[in-house]
C-alpha cells in the first residue's frame, strides 16, 4: 500500500511508522518540516504540510491508498483543503480528538453528545478551542458527499516523553518533582475518572482501520475502556518517583484547578479535566477485535521509570501556576543564570503586570 502521513512525527506518528514499516509492500511516506533520514520502504518528504502549494505538491505525487493526517487546522483552513485531501486518496484519515464530548454520567461512545452540539457558553464556542475546532472539521467531513474518510478521536495518549497530570504536561509537574518544588494539584480534577491510553496502542488501532471498507464515512474513538481517577495517577507517578529517585513527592493541593484562572487555558479544565472520562470501545473492537490495550498504571510506571532513566525535558517552564499556588521551585535548583532571571521575573513581578501578561482572571468566577 502506498500510505502518506500528514506531519506523523509525535507521539502516536512515530510508533505507527514503526508499525507500517514492517509491512514489506507498504510504501509510507512522512512530511516533515526539517530534514529527516529515509530509511528502507520510509521515505521523508521536506513540506510544510500546512502550505497549500507544498501539500498539493505532495498529494499529487501519485494515488496514494491512505493519507493520514496528523495536522491541526483552523476549520476555515481545513474546509479549503478538504477536497484535495479526498480527492488524492482511496481512505482519508482524520485526527480528531474524545475531548470534543460533552460530560457524561456513563461511558462515551461514539453516538454520545458533543459540546459543539450541546453548549450554550457562547464564550467558549466563540473561542473555538481545541474540541470545538475538531467537531466542526468533522462536520465538514460529513457534509462532503464523500464516503472516503474515517474519522479517529484519540483521547488522552501516553509515552516516555508524555506523561500528563490533569491540565499539566510533565514539564509542569514532574520537573517541580525532581526539583525540590511541590507538584501542584487540584482536589476537584483529582476526583475525576479519566482514560490514558497508550500511544502505541492508538497507533495500532490506526493501522488495522486502514483498508477497511467498513471503516468508510466512519468515526472510532481510539481509547482503551478502563479508567483511573487524576488522583490515582498521581499515586502511579509518586511510587515510581519513591523507588526510583527516592523521592516522597510533596503535592500542594488547590480546592479549584489553577487552569480556571486563565483566560485561554479555563477551556481545557472546565470542558474536559473536570468531566469524569470513560470510554466505550466496542465500535473499534468489532472491526479489530484482536487489538490489546496496554493497562494504565503499569504502562505509566513504565514509561516514567524510562524517562527518569533517559528523557529530557523540552524546556524550563517559568513559575506561572507556581504564583498563583505561592509555591516555587528552589531558585537554586534552577540550572543556568538565564533561567533562574526567567524564573525570578515571574515570582516578583508586580501582579497587574503578570495578570496582563499572562492573560490571568483577577478573581475566580
């Protein structure tokens, strides 16, 4: 087959490369923005796949039997490309994304209500975050005419170099954690149940679906159908810190989720972290039913103790939530005279000017 895809070098690309590869008569073909080795039946192609003329350039290269896209689009954007992409294609791969459901007091399925469909927060539709820009790329989708798509919705996904804590990325809790800092945390997005699902395992899923004529003018939520709460997961991410670094992690807990004082970031905890997330994979395991799941808390453990032993973080954050919780990172555990300048510079800043510059609301709602 021959197979192209759209900017697949994250977390979920890079394991479904690996995965197609093996596969002698795949032809997979990968665009990148910086030059990368080719290697066997993968080749890399130099594009900025969301400039129109280097993405007609590429889809026009031959007939290809599976483009998938992993490229983030405004809807307008991607309404003016969407017949290029179908047109070039016999299967039409688009990644969207579970966090586009609304709350739900039972698991999620595909037929579940989304928030584009239910919200009256005319703020939030406005903003057009995340989930709202997914569910109305979508619409647009099954508003072609065509049948040659198949829309996939990842949710929360996980690997060595991703490892998630309610609204925040390792580079905000774990790098706290190893620095003598407090992680901080929320009581009330502790409480929720959520689903982390395996970056690997989604890829897997993505590549049983292709060819599949029942996978046509279809939608599959790609999650594993087991949750934890928050407050589980961090007990996962403290026992490995304990066994692996000695470290008996200190938590500086919040009543409310910090996120809720951001004028842009309010939407991720609001509409997503405080819902209780449960999935219901029956849909994508009819089609694939030998497909396996990698079970959380181990999958977590594992990928921590991985990075602990070799990962590295991709920058220093500055202590914007550290503020808002009066808690901070020891200044002397701060490598380099610039960082620690940054890191200072947030700290005592005169607050009307930290609230301007990070867009924070001056009293929770």
């Amino acid at each position: 087959m021959k197979i192209l895809i759209l900017g697949g070098t994250g977390a979920i690309g890079k394991p479904l490369i690996s995965i197609l590869k093996k596969i002698a008569d795949n032809e997979v073909y990968v665009t990148s923005r910086s030059e990368r080795p080719s290697s066997g039946n993968v080749t890399f192609l130099k594009c900025n796949a969301l400039n129109t003329d280097d993405l007609h350039a590429v889809l026009s290269r031959q007939r290809w039997d599976a483009v998938i896209d992993f490229m983030i689009y405004t809807d307008t954007t991607f309404r003016e490309r969407m017949e290029m992409l179908l047109d070039s294609t016999e299967q039409y791969f688009f990644l969207s994304s579970a966090t586009e459901f609304a709350e739900s007091a039972g698991s999620l399925t595909e037929r579940s209500p989304r928030l584009l469909d239910v919200t009256d927060d005319q703020q939030f539709l406005a903003v057009k975050p995340y989930p709202i820009n997914k569910a109305l790329c979508e619409n647009y989708l099954r508003a072609s005419g065509r049948r040659n798509w198949t829309i996939v919705r990842p949710y929360i996904t996980f690997n060595s170099n991703r490892l998630q804590l309610g609204c925040y990325e390792k580079e905000n809790w774990l790098y706290r954690a190893l620095h003598g800092g407090e992680v901080l945390f929320s009581r009330d997005i502790a409480a929720r149940h959520t689903t982390l699902t395996y970056a690997g395992d989604v890829a897997l899923a993505i590549s049983r679906l292709i060819g599949k004529s029942e996978a046509l003018g279809e939608d599959f939520t790609l999650t594993t159908d087991k949750s934890l709460t928050w407050g589980e997961i961090l007990e996962v991410y403290r026992r490995v810190l304990r066994r692996e670094r000695g470290i008996d992690v200190g938590v500086k807990w919040t009543d409310r989720a910090l996120n809720l004082r951001f004028f842009a970031g309010q939407w991720h905890a609001r509409y997503d972290r405080l819902f209780d997330r449960r999935f219901c994979n029956d849909k994508l395991m009819a089609i694939c039913p030998d497909l396996t799941f990698e079970d959380t808390a181990s999958g977590l453990d594992h990928c921590l103790t991985e990075f602990l032993q070799k990962g590295e973080f991709r920058h220093i954050p500055v202590p914007i939530h550290g503020r808002l919780a009066h808690s901070y990172v020891p200044i002397k555990n701060v490598p380099g005279w610039k960082n620690k300048f940054r890191q200072l510079a947030v700290r005592f800043m005169p607050y009307p000017l930290f609230v301007r510059v990070f867009n924070i609301i001056p009293s929770e709602k």
